[in-house]
C-alpha cells in the first residue's frame, strides 16, 4: 500500500507541477507534511544540492 501510495504522490507531483523543479516544492512539501516520510529540512536540502550540481 505504501508503494501504491508513493507512486500517486510522485505522479500528481508530475501532473501538476509544470514549470521545472522548483515548480515541485510546494507538492513536496505537502507530501513530506501529509506522510512523514521526509522533512521539511529533507525537502530544503535536496533542493539546494540540486540547484549546486546545476550550476
């Protein structure tokens, strides 16, 4: 169940979120909100790695 779960997270994620990573933040943050899987720091980590690696 919690596959089934993360798999429709990850695709309303897609769906919704057209504008490029950081357009995915706010669902990102909701989700780690809504499950607990991540936190919000996780979340702000991950961000900030992957705009460095960009650069």
């Amino acid at each position: 169940m919690t596959l089934l779960r993360l798999m429709l997270e990850f695709i309303k994620t897609g769906l919704f979120s057209v504008g490029g990573g950081l357009a995915t933040l706010p669902f990102l943050y909701e989700m780690s909100a809504a499950t607990g899987w991540f936190s919000h720091a996780d979340t702000a980590k991950a961000s900030a790695a992957r705009q460095n690696w960009l650069v």
